[in-house]
C-alpha cells in the first residue's frame, strides 16, 4: 500500500508549484492509472511514488512506513526487490543481452543463477525468446520496450511504476505492453501505477487519476 | 561490476585501444630511461669503486698543530710570537691500529670482503722513460672481492699478484708511456732506492688520469718498497648490500680518529649528477603518465555523458554509489594494468634492442651500452601506470556515482 499525505513539489528559482497538496492512496494490489496533459505534474507524481524524487514537503508511506526515513543504502535495496521500472525508452544497456540486462537487478545482489529459469520463463512469455542472446541495437522496438518489461518483472516485485510505457511504440506493440501489465496485476496483485497520455491505456486500469495543473480532479 | 566494466570497455574498441597505447607509451619510455641510466649508472659506480670502495678507512695526515706547541712551551700569561710558526707533518698518513679494525669489521655481518692497503707515491722508469704515478699495495684475492677490477684488467690476470714477488699490475696507459707490455720488468723509485718490478698485467678503467698514474702491487711488496713492514695506510670495505654503507660508515667514524668515508662522500660529483639524472627520469615519466592520465579521464568522462541513462538506470534498478563508483574505476583499474604491462613488454623489448646496438667504442668491459634490467623498475612502472590511470578516473567514478536518475530521466544533467 502507498500512501502520499500532503504532497507539495516545487522546482527552481523563484519556485514554481507542480504538485499541489496531493492526497493519495494505492491500495493493495491495485491497478491506478494516472492521466493529464503533459506539464500537468503526472510524471513528478509517479517519481515521488516511486522513491526517486523526494517531495518538497508531505510524505510518502509505503506499506506504513515513511521513506524519507529510510537510508540511501536501504532505499537501493527496496529498489532491488520490491520496485519495478518501466521507462517511455527503454534504457537497456547496449553492451548487454537481453538475457544479461534482464539479469541486471539480480546481479546487484549476486543472485544470477537464481533467477537464470526464471529469465527465461519471461523471455517466453513476453513471446521474445529468440533475443534471448541479441544486443538491444539487434532488435526491435517492440521488442526492446518487452525486455525492458522483463528487467521490470525479473525481481517479482511488489510494485510496478510505468512512465509512458506505449509512449515509442505502435498500436499493436502497445497493446501487448498494457496486456502484459493487466495480465501481471491479475495474476500476481502486482501494484502497478501507470502514467499515461492515452486514454484508452488509462482506462484500463482498475481506478484512474486525473492531475490538471499538479491538482487532483475529482 | 567488473563484468560490465569490460564490456563497455571492449564496446568502445578505438578509444580503449588509443588510451592503452598513451599509457603503455609511458610505462615503456619510463623503462627504457630508467634501464639506460641505471645501466649507465652500474657502469660509473663499477668504475668509482675500483678506486674507492664502499668504505674506506684511512689514516688522517699528521701535520704539526701550532697551536699545541705554543701552548706547550708557554706560560700561561705572556704571549708568545713565533719568528717562523712550526709547519710541517709528523708522519705519513697510516692507520695505527689495524687490528682493532679488523674485529670491528669481522663484527659487522653486513660486510662482504675487506683488505688492506698501502698506496704510496713512486717513480717508475724504464729505460729513459720515467713516470710518476701511485701504487696501491693490496691483499689480491681480497681485492677481488672488494671491487670488479678482475674485469678491467684487459692483460694478464690480477690473480698474477698473489704471493708476491715484486710484480706489479700497471694502468694500460702507463704501460704504453713506458713502453712495457705483460712479461716485461720495470724499475720502481722509492725512497732513495730501486726495485725491479716483473708486469704481470695491465689494466684499463677507462680514465686517462686513473690508467696513466697508477699501479697495483702485493701489499708486502709495496710496504718493502716504502721501507715500512706492516703499514697500511687504508681499509677498503665492500658491503653485501652498497645501500647500507652510508650508515655503516657513520657508525664506524666515531670508532677511531682515522677517516672513514662511504663511496658516495668520496665520490660527491658523480652522486649529485646521478640524482640529476634521477630527477629527469622521474620527471619524463610524470609528464607522460600526467598525458595518459589525461587520456583516462578523456575517455571516462566522455563514456559517462554518453552512458548517463543507463547509470540513471542502474541506479533505478537498485544499484548504489559505490557500485557505480567501482563501475567506472574498474575501467581505469584495466586501463591502467593493461596497458602498464603491455608497457612492461614494449620496455623490454627496447631496452634490449638498445642494449644490442654496437656503439663502435669501448665501454666499460664491452662496446654495447649496459642496460639494467631489475625487476624494481619494471614494478615501479606498473604501480606508477595503474596509480595514474586510477588517480585520473577518479573523479569521472565520483561525477557519476553523484547522478541522481530522476535528473537524468527529466533531463536535467
């Protein structure tokens, strides 16, 4: 469960307000999609959920406890085993395969071999098992966006962030992504919190938020 | 993090290739200059200490204090004025207590081989040829131990000198100034009288002064010539370890009244040209490891701007500073090693070609340029190219460990 009490950002010089007093609640197993127009602060919100950025004031509870109380070495750790990533690109590493970057969040705790089937078991259901070996510059973007999709899985965590995920791809890529995203919500109770521009994405989330202008629109 | 370290490394073929090249370049030029001047420098010393040695003792001139004679012969309150002062010396330069010596030397474990000497000024004729020079009566198998002069002697053998017999070992110069060559006899002038020398050698230590103005003898030959049974005017000491002679030598000096000097005090010139050269080697070192260094942080800093998603990416994934950190300073870690021992190899490889280039003349014992080949430089060189490399990704390591990937995603770097 992820708990934002008063979120209040604020960037630059003299402060602009991007998030204004933001109340929220993810419930467990949850499927919350957060939609509004570029600028509207959904993004921001999504990094501060996410552990990566820090609000200006409020604070962020997940499963009751307080980040902003946890250490840096114990937040790269929740990082590691709870937190997915999914970025709008893909941001694998092009000196890695597939299999490799999948066996990225596994190698920080030198667990490889532990977690080699389960790479595979991805690869073969996200449907890429012949990049198993390929370098990112040698497939797809579809296909890249799906191993993405797998180092974001690899960790079974508790929580899926996605910014964008359907953003560089095409329509039939982009279905897939969401399918992979509803059928891991489902099957699992992954909590999963999707920022997104496309309202038919959004709508297939279990609950939807809308920000207009760093406000949440009731 | 090794793993990706190299395979980011090997991605980058060029640059990685260009920056082993700058510091293997260095390490091998540092090599290089290191074993042409510390050969060079092995040749200069071989040839300090055929005249000196590690530690030699000798006997302080005698001369007539003033001073204590006036206070002597004087009451305490007139004062007395000399016409002409007393000047003059009481005897010659000896070492009264040979004996003494010798245990304080057999006590030292740090001592290879000792002998004694006598080195006296004499006159040596040959027919109408006569020729001022310095003999040094010497003890010839201990000799042999406390200098090379085996290796200089370019006729005949010094070993010709033991038991004596009135034979001598002339500088090559000096025999070719008398006219003399190996198996011939020469007159020796000492002290109002004449001996008859057989040469049994000559030998050639490549300075004129030295090879034309002296001469060795058996230490009991020479004592007869200066009419002296048993005076020795000098110890020679050769030590195990040359290093250890500046503080054995200071010990030793309070012993006795007589001089004790290590090789380097005699020999203060050359000490202060080697450590010039010292200082230019270390200095073309620096400035081309300071070259490579640059490289390195080139590289890094560049590989870092263009991988700054994928460390924003690793740090998402759950990756912490120190990881990062070890990320980037693997890779000048390998840069440095790599190329430090293909520089290491290159060193090598020219050191001996330059130590096989004939140069036409003679040097020392050979015509070929004598190069050291000890391991301390070669290690010296890795360590100073891995420090270097290490030294220089340093602050790349740090820029990107700092990145926070939520600057990164937003674009903000």
């Amino acid at each position: 469960m992820i708990e934002a009490q008063n979120i209040l950002k604020q960037f630059g010089e003299p402060a602009q307000t991007v998030l204004h007093n933001i109340n929220l609640e993810v419930k467990k197993g949850e499927f919350v999609s957060i939609k509004g127009r570029s600028g509207s602060g959904k993004s921001t919100l999504l990094y501060i959920l996410s552990t990566l950025d820090t609000p200006t004031s409020g604070k962020v509870l997940i499963d009751g406890i307080d980040i902003s109380s946890f250490s840096q070495k114990e937040l790269h750790a929740f990082r590691n085993l709870h937190i997915g990533f999914i970025f709008q690109f893909h941001y694998l590493i092009p000196e890695l395969t597939a299999l490799e970057n999948i066996l990225l969040p596994p190698r920080n705790i030198n667990k490889i071999k532990e977690y080699t089937d389960d790479a595979h078991k991805l690869l073969k259901r996200l449907d890429i098992e012949d990049v198993t070996n390929k370098f990112p510059a040698q497939m797809s973007g579809g296909q890249t966006q799906r191993v993405a999709i797998a180092r974001a899985l690899i960790m079974k965590p508790k929580y899926i962030f996605a910014d964008e995920p359907t953003g560089n791809l095409d329509t039939a890529n982009g279905d897939t992504v969401m399918n992979i995203l509803i059928e891991e919500n489902q099957q699992r109770g992954t909590n999963i919190c999707l920022v997104t521009h496309d309202p038919d994405y959004s709508k297939m989330a279990s609950r939807e938020i809308s920000l207009i202008d760093g406000r949440i629109e009731d | 993090m090794l793993f990706l370290a190299l395979r980011q490394l090997i991605s980058k073929k060029k640059q990685t290739l260009l920056i082993l090249l700058g510091i293997s370049f260095g390490t091998m030029l540092f090599i290089s200059i290191s074993g042409v001047m510390l050969g060079l420098r092995v040749y200069i010393s071989d040839a300090l200490l055929n005249n000196t040695s590690h530690i030699l003792i000798s006997g302080k001139e005698n001369y007539v204090d003033t001073s204590k004679i006036t206070e002597l012969i004087s009451n305490k309150d007139e004062i007395l004025n000399w016409i002409t002062p007393p000047i003059g010396k009481k005897d010659e330069a000896k070492i009264n207590s040979y004996q003494g010596w010798v245990k304080v030397i057999q006590e030292t474990p740090q001592v290879f081989g000792h002998t004694p000497r006598l080195s006296i000024p004499a006159i040596a004729i040959k027919g109408d040829f006569e020729v001022n020079m310095k003999i040094v009566g010497t003890i010839p198998i201990e000799q042999m131990k406390v200098s090379q002069i085996e290796d200089y002697v370019n006729s005949g053998s010094f070993k010709n000198l033991i038991g004596g017999g009135n034979k001598i070992i002339l500088g090559d110069k000096l025999a070719r100034d008398l006219g003399v060559s190996e198996g011939q006899t020469i007159k020796i002038f000492n002290k109002d009288s004449f001996f008859t020398y057989k040469v049994v050698g000559t030998f050639k230590f490549g300075d004129d002064y030295i090879d034309g103005a002296s001469a060795f003898a058996n230490l009991n030959d020479v004592q007869m010539l200066n009419k002296t049974p048993g005076r020795i005017s000098e110890i020679a000491v050769s030590l195990y370890n040359i290093d250890d002679a500046d503080e054995i030598a200071q010990r030793w000096s309070i012993l006795s009244e007589d001089d004790v000097k290590n090789w380097k005090d005699a020999n203060k010139m050359f000490m202060e040209m080697i450590q010039m050269q010292d200082a230019v080697r270390f200095f073309v070192t620096f400035s081309v490891l300071l070259v490579a260094g640059f490289g390195v942080y080139n590289v890094l800093t560049i590989m870092i701007n263009q991988k700054r998603h994928e460390i924003a990416i690793l740090k998402s994934i759950g990756y912490g500073q120190e990881k990062i950190l070890s990320l980037v300073l693997y890779q000048g870690l390998f840069l440095g090693i790599t190329g430090g021992i293909i520089g290491m190899l290159l060193g090598l490889t020219l050191t001996t070609i330059i130590g096989n280039i004939d140069l036409g003349f003679q040097l020392g014992k050979s015509n070929h340029l004598l190069i050291d080949y000890s391991v301390s430089t070669y290690v010296l060189a890795l360590i100073a190219a891995t420090i270097s490399s290490i030294v220089a990704s340093f602050l790349p390591a740090y820029s990107a460990s700092k990145m926070t990937p939520i600057d990164i995603i937003r674009g903000q770097v």
